[in-house]
C-alpha cells in the first residue's frame, strides 16, 4: 500500500510539491505565531525594564525586605522576628522568585545611639546622633580611601567601625579614636566602645549590591557582620532595630514563562509582609503588571492582522485538498469498480496525507523559526533594518500550533477522500454531469449572510468606540468580541460570493456582444468559462481572497504606520519646538525641568516677574531651520463669557498667524475648509480668535463673542470668537478620563502673539521650528552646542518617530503584517500554480482533440490567455476593489486597543503606491509562471496519447 501511494505520489511530483510548499508554509506561517509573539514581548518587557533602569536610575532587579523591629515588636521579641523573616526570606520567598540572583546583601541596623569621644567624656560636648550597621561582604565593594579596614572581632573590647567622608565631616569624627556609645532607651547594660578605624567610599562603577545611596550612611558607623551577629543577634539583644535583605535578580531572565509565578509569588509574600509589619518592594513587579496591559494590546494587534492570513491559509488548504480529490476521484471510482474496497482506498490517502504532514511537521517550524529572525529586524512595512535579533527559539506553542495545522490539513484531505471512496463509477459519472457545489452556496445565500454577519461586527466595533469615548478608558478595558478579530475576512469572502454570483451574467453579456466576431479559440474559452463549474469559482474566490488580505495587510500597516508617525507630529506641532532660559527678576530661578509651561500662582503682593527675552534671531538662524515662528502656550487660564460664565482650564496658544502656517504640523482633512483660512482670519483682526467648539457645546458661545481671558494675576484679555474648530496642533479635543467629562472638556482659545504681548506681560514663548529638506536633527543640535544657546526643553519629532519605531509592539505589529503580505502573495501563486496545473491535466484529451482538429499550439495558448483574463485578470481585478473597500471600512478596527484620547488626530486610513506596485509585480510574475507552465505543459501533449486516454 505505502509503495503504490509513493508511486501515485511521484507521478504527480510538480502537483505534490507544490501542495507540499503549500503545507510547509502553512506550518511554518501558523508555527511563527507564537514564536514571534512571544519573542516581541520578550524584547517589549526587557526594553521596558531598561527604560525604567534608565529614566528612574534604580536596578528593575532589585528585590528589598525591610523589617522595622524596632518599631513594632516588644524588646524580648525583636531578635525571634528577626529569625522569622530571615527564615522565611532567605528559605523560601526569594526561592519562589526563582531568579538568577547577581548580588546579595543583609543589611542589620542598630539606631536610636548616641556617640561621645571618649578623650572629650568630661568636655560639654556635641552629641552625634548614630546608627552601628553591618553588611554581608561588604568589604569586596567599597574602596577605603583613609585608614584601614575594620577587624572581624573585638580589639581589648572594642568594636572597629569605618564611615563615609561625609559622616566624618558632619558628626566630626577623628580616624582611630575610640567612640562611647549608649542607646535613647538604656536598653545597653553598658556602653559600647566603637573607634573608627577607616573611611570608605562605594567602588567606581554600576554595582548591583548597593540599594542605597552612599548619603545613606552619613550617620552609620559600619562594623563587620559577623561581629555584630556575636554581639546583638547571639545575645538576643533588644536594641536590634531594622534588619533588611536585599537582593539583585537578574531581570534579563524574567521570561513570558516564568512572568505568572513572579508576580503570584510577590502578590502572597506582599500579604504575609503587611500582616507582619514589614515591607517589600520589586520595582519590576510595576512593569510586569504595566506589561499585562501591553501585552494584551500586542496580541489583539496581532489577531487583527493575523486571523485574516489564518483564514486564507485554511481556504487554501481546503482548496488543494479539494482539487487534488477531484483530480483522482475518476481514478478513485474506476479502482473501487474494480473491487478495491472503500477503507483501501480512504488508507491510500491517510498514508499520503501523514507523508505530506510529517515532512510538513519537520520543515515548517525551522523555516517558521527563520521568518521571525529575518522579520526580527522589521522597522516598518516590508522595510529592514540591522537590529539585535529578537529573542526567539522553537518552543512547545510552535509545535502545538502546528499539530494543529497538521490535523486540519489532514481532515481536510481525508473528508473528500473518505466522501469518494465511496463513488463508483457509475456514481461518479452522474455527480460529473450535475452543476457543482456553488449552486448549493448561491441558493443558501451565504454570501448574504458573511456580509450581514461582517456588517454587524462593523457596528458593533463602532458602538465600542462610542462607548469608550464615554468612558475615557483604554480599548483594553472593555472585553472584545471575538468576531471583531474575522469580520475583515467574512467581508471579503461575502463580497467575493457576491461577485460570482453575477460572474457568469457578466461573461454571458460579453460573449452576446461579440459573438459574431470571436474566433474559433476565443469561443471555446468563452463556452469553457461560462459552462464551468465549482474548480474555476473556487480559484477566483481564492484569487480574491488572497489579493484582498494582501492589500489589507498593506495598507493596515501603512495605516499604523502612518497615524503613529501623525499623532507625534501633532502633539508635538512641528519638526523642532524649542524652549530657551529666559532670565528673570526672581531671586531663585525655576527648574528648568520643571515643564514647557511654567505656571505662575496669583499672589496679591508678589512682585510682578519681569522676563528678558533671547534673542529670537539665534534660533531662527540655525543650520538646517528652513523657518521658524514664535508660539505662547499656557495652561489653565481662566475665560469669561458673555453671559459671565467662568470657564477654567482653558489652554491658550499666542501665534504669528502667516509663520505658523509655513513651520506648524498639520493635517488638512482635520479642519473643512482648509486650515489656512482660519489663520487668514486671524492675520486681518488683532483681535480674533479661533475657539475650541466645547466653547459652543457647554456654553453656547457664538461667532461674533467676546471672551475675557486671565492668569497670572494680571487684567483681562479680551478675544473676539471668529471660527469654532475641533482640532488644532497639539490640542487635544477629548477628555481623558470621565471625571473631565464636565469641568474638564478641553477647552482652546488661539489669538495673535502680537495681541497678547501688547495687552499681557512678556512671558516665555516657544520657538517652533521647520527643517530644511535635507536637514538633520544632529546638524542643528550641533549648531546650538556652537552657539552655546541655553534652553529648558527641545521636542523633536523625528527623534520621537525613531524611538516610536524602536518600539517592541510597533515592530511587532510591522513584522506580522510584513510576514502576512509575504505568506499570502507566496500561497496565492502557488495556489494559482496547482489549480491550472490540475486544469490542464484534467483537459488533456480536450486539448489533445482540439489540436487533432487542427488548432495550432499557439491557439491553444491564446485560448488559455483568454480564459486567464476571464478568470484570473476577473479575479485580480476583483481582489484589488474589494481589498480597498475592506481597507477603509475595517483597517480602522487596529485603533480599538487604545481609548479615545489616545486617538488623536483621528484614524485614517493610508496606502501608498509602491505597495500596489508590488502587489502589482507579483501578480504579473504570478500570470507569467502561470502562463509559462501551462504553454510547457501543452506543448508536451502528443495527440496519440491524448486519444489513447480518451478510449480507456
């Protein structure tokens, strides 16, 4: 039986190689899933662990028990609850943490201790307030720059101590002299005599034992461990005060497996502390619980733009599956009148179904492997960069999620099998001359039914839009229907069952109109394609499907893309903003990190600030600024309306209006008519102001108002309402969360800088600034260096678009849909090559008559490039439409993971044309293989073979 099925195998080798390809991409596109998912959020939760290292300076490793003894235990009770939380720290929560663990420390404090020089007893001297600490190896991380290091047991009963060089300064210590130390609460039987025999400083460099800053122990004298064991721990010693253990986990190896039992284990650890007075604190825990949050974005980001590729690979297999029954059920029925029994039959095609699945299990995931390392280096839609490969390996998931692959592709090819191991010959003819299985889709109106069922989900993600709107909360706090995640696909299978269903009308209408001019050739295309049945409607469905996934995912990506980069552009609201020093008449001059809007609170009998401006000239002239204008932004004002309602929090912005044009960032679809002119209206009245329309909404403000605007202190400005609009650059038009649905609407005023700094006092502006073409951010930055031009803040948006584009999700999100367009363009040309394949060799002793009937090869090859325009030219044409229309009507559902505040300026959908043009050229290379094989495959055909088929 195996020998007969490998024989039918390699007699059909191009046919089976080709369903090969088809099973091994399969497995491999299904297989990447879960290796690139979890190496995307491998590499999010490491980078987000290294942004926090770097912005916060503390090592995300870090793992502290703090045990304030002192504070809430009876003194015979302090050293037994030291024991308890040693114990239960060092036995069994730090190995249910299960981390590499890079240093470790315990740290035993002695506080509430009073120091007196023992040279000065008899002196009214100062007393110094200190605390005797120890630390576990200690010595193999500090440097000690005067003295000596302190000895490990008592010198004629004297404990030696080292400080810092602070500690020497402030408690006014002497190197080698002996210290008199008694306790606040004489709980010291007698004193203890401490000389400081050293000065230490922390080793050069980033060391993970320390958890403290070295200002930390200004006031400690530092003795060896063991020592203060002997002398506090041992003797049960009631003046033990805090005890703490600090570790320093490896965090680079906090992995997506080991994430659930880390944060279990801190949840219950977390409990046992605060029922026993103590703390704990992981630093990381706070990622790994943010990273949650992001994780579900990634991957309902991921269905999005996978489960239509998941789909279309299972329509090919079903597709293969089907044609190559089809192809053999003539062969099947002559096999079974013949006496060959059903279950022999249905067991030939199980062994081959295990070969092509066996071979398909032990290359798909490698190959699944080497797309997400080659994909690992995506920085934007079917663009690469050299970046650090993603942490990825072959994992359970993968091959799970290809078993699961493998099994549908076997059931897929049995189902047909088992129904045609039961047709006999006669059987099988009289099924042969009926109509096909389509009829069956078109009289069950299924196609209705996906676009109904697609519609639904389209209002329903609309109604889950508005109701986060409402709420003002992430799109990840509301559950999400997972018939959101198909309903692409559902449309694009609807609208491609509608298509068919008015196919043949349209063909028959063409063969009307010009029946009496069609050749011989194109009148048998015309018969053949009009009179065909499910096989030719199966590949254009296929055609279309595959098409349309692909422009999906191209232009979803470029959608993605495309927003991201937009919205930094908008908040930002230019290339560069910049903040100069501005110097004042205030003694002590603000942080300059204090923010891009300093606020100023209303002080009756404060002293005006009075600001002196930088020269505006100095930025405006550096390299690479193309233009460049001045913009006055302030938060929080206050505004009157005429009907002597107060408005607060109102965000004002003081503009040049003709320069603001040139320099500012800004959609033009956001505002109708175009923006400039609302800024011609304001460059012909001093006084006019563009209002956000929540003015009008709460409190019905009208075009031709005044509003009277303050801060600071100062008089009113008064504005003149000229337009109403709902977006402007950097203005955010919706509350952020649902306390602001009332009091805090935002609420925009924009007026002339002119105006403001005629009636207002001179405040600090921006310089918002316009690249040159060609220009870089390093070649300005350098040029402010040069200069040694002094500022407080600098936005660039190229650099916040790179960083954005560093980031694990976007790349991730890039990767997929790069690997989607990859794997669809790939299964829909070799979906295209099986199904012509199988075309011709079911028509051979058609072909094999025609050309007995004295058609040349040439009019066989025109025939067949009709019938390819017919059907393939039909079906490309027809995938490319309703890939646009799915585009625009589903690309949008990428943006339901974020809440409405986050969607700003609003979703729009983006295509670009080098994405068709390569949809474009691999449909063409597609047609031309296509074309090429079939030419080779009919050229091959012998007439005297043909007719010999045709009698047997």
């Amino acid at each position: 039986m195996l020998i007969m099925v490998i024989r039918k195998m390699l007699s059909n080798k191009w046919m089976v190689i080709c369903l090969l390809a088809g099973a091994v991409l399969a497995v491999a596109m299904v297989s990447s899933i879960p290796i690139y998912t979890d190496g995307v959020l491998q590499r999010m939760l490491t980078k987000d662990l290294e942004e926090y290292q770097l912005s916060t300076r503390t090592f995300p490793g870090r793992y502290l028990v703090e045990a304030n003894i002192y504070s809430y235990y009876e003194a015979e009770n302090r050293v037994k609850a030291y024991h308890m939380v040693k114990n239960r720290v060092t036995g069994q929560m730090v190995k249910e943490i299960d981390l590499p663990v890079l240093s470790q420390s315990e740290d035993l404090v002695v506080d509430h201790l009073i120091a007196v020089s023992e040279k000065q007893l008899e002196e009214n001297q100062d007393k110094r307030y200190i605390v005797i600490e120890a630390m576990t190896d200690m010595d193999e991380h500090i440097d000690i720059v005067h003295g000596r290091m302190y000895s490990g047991e008592k010198q004629d009963g004297i404990l030696e101590a080292i400080v810092t060089e602070e500690a020497m300064q402030r408690l006014d210590l002497r190197l080698d002299e002996v210290y008199r130390v008694t306790d606040y609460n004489n709980y010291l039987t007698e004193p203890l005599r401490v000389k400081i025999v050293g000065v230490f400083t922390i080793k050069p460099g980033v060391d993970t034992y320390w958890y403290k800053p070295l200002r930390t122990y200004n006031e400690s004298f530092m003795i060896d461990h063991s020592l203060f064991h002997k002398e506090f721990i041992e003797t049960e010693s009631p003046v033990l005060t805090k005890a703490n253990w600090h570790y320093a986990f490896d965090y680079y190896k906090i992995t997506l497996e080991n994430i659930s039992p880390i944060l279990e284990a801190y949840k219950q650890q977390k409990r046992w502390m605060i029922e026993k007075n103590f703390g704990l604190y992981m630093p990381s825990i706070t990622i790994i619980e943010r990273y949650h949050e992001r994780e579900q974005q990634l991957k309902i980001t991921l269905w999005v733009v996978q489960v239509p590729i998941l789909l279309m690979l299972a329509f090919y297999i079903f597709m293969v599956s089907q044609l190559i029954v089809e192809n053999e059920k003539n062969e099947i029925a002559v096999l079974r009148s013949r006496g060959a029994s059903g279950l022999q039959v249905f067991i030939s095609y199980l062994f081959e179904a295990l070969l092509l699945s066996g071979m398909a299990m032990i290359l798909g995931p490698p190959l699944g492997l080497l797309l997400c390392t080659f994909l690992g280096a995506s920085n934007g839609f079917l663009e690469f960069v050299n970046r650090a490969a993603l942490p990825i390996s072959l994992n359970s998931k993968a091959y799970i999620y290809s078993i699961w692959t493998v099994a549908v592709f076997i059931i897929t090819m049995l189902v047909p099998a088992y129904l045609s191991s039961r047709t006999t010959i006669v059987i099988y003819k009289q099924r042969k001359a009926r109509s096909t299985g389509f009829l069956l889709l078109r009289k069950l109106f299924i196609d209705i039914a996906l676009l109904g069922i697609a519609g639904y989900g389209l209002y329903a993600y609309k109604m889950r839009q508005q109701a986060l709107m409402i709420a003002g909360v992430s799109g990840t706090d509301l559950a999400i229907d997972p018939l959101l995640f198909i309903i692409s696909t559902l449309f694009i299978l609807g609208a491609g069952l509608v298509f068919l269903r008015i196919f043949p009308l349209i063909v028959r209408l063409i063969f009307l109109l010009g029946r009496k001019i069609w050749s011989p050739a194109l009148y048998a295309s015309f018969i053949h394609v009009g009179r065909s049945g499910g096989q030719d409607r199966f590949l254009m469905l296929f055609i279309i499907l595959t098409l349309s996934v692909g422009i999906f995912s191209a232009n979803a990506a470029r959608t993605l893309n495309s927003n991201i980069e937009e919205k930094i552009a908008y908040n930002i609201g230019a290339d560069i903003v910049i903040k100069a020093q501005w110097e004042d008449n205030r003694p002590v001059s603000l942080d300059p990190s204090a923010g891009p809007l300093p606020q100023t609170s209303d002080f009756g009998t404060q002293e005006p600030v009075l600001y002196i401006e930088p020269p505006f000239q100095s930025f405006a002239e550096l390299s690479g600024v193309e233009s460049a204008t001045k913009v006055f932004r302030r938060d929080n004002i206050f505004a009157q309306t005429v009907t002597r309602e107060h408005v607060s929090r109102v965000y004002l912005m003081g503009i040049i209006p003709n320069e603001f044009g040139q320099v500012a960032w800004f959609r033009p679809d956001l505002l109708k008519p175009h923006w400039y002119r609302y800024l011609n209206l304001m460059a012909h009245h001093p006084t006019a102001a563009l209002v956000s329309t929540s003015f009008k909404e709460k409190y019905d403000v009208k075009l031709g108002d005044s509003l009277w605007l303050n801060w600071g202190g100062q008089g009113y400005l008064e504005v003149v309402v000229y337009e109403f609009i709902d977006y402007w650059p950097t203005f955010n038009p919706n509350p952020e969360n649902t306390e602001a649905a009332n009091p805090g609407d935002p609420f925009l005023v924009v007026a002339n800088l002119s105006y403001i700094q005629d009636q207002m006092a001179l405040e600090p502006y921006e310089v918002w600034i316009k690249k040159a073409p060609d220009a870089t951010s390093e070649q300005l930055y350098k040029d402010i260096e040069n200069k040694k031009l002094k500022i407080s803040k600098l936005q660039d948006a190229g650099q916040e678009i790179i960083k954005k584009k560093n980031d694990p999700m976007l790349q991730g999100t890039n990767g997929a849909l790069t690997l989607g367009f990859i794997v669809t363009m790939t299964i829909s040309t070799i979906g295209f090559l099986i199904y012509w394949t199988l075309s011709i060799k079911q028509r051979v002793l058609q072909f094999g008559i025609f050309r007995a009937m004295g058609l040349s090869v040439k009019n066989l090859i025109g025939m067949l490039v009709c019938e390819q325009i017919l059907i393939s030219g039909t079906a490309i044409l027809t995938g490319i439409i309703i890939g646009g229309i799915t585009s625009e009507l589903f690309v949008p559902l990428l943006q339901m993971v974020y809440s409405a505040a986050q969607q700003v300026p609003p979703f729009k959908v983006a295509a670009a044309r080098e994405d068709y043009i390569r949809i474009y050229s691999v449909v063409l290379v597609m047609l031309g293989i296509g074309l090429s094989v079939l030419g080779v495959i009919i050229s091959r055909i012998k007439i005297h073979q043909a007719i010999k088929l045709g009698e047997d």
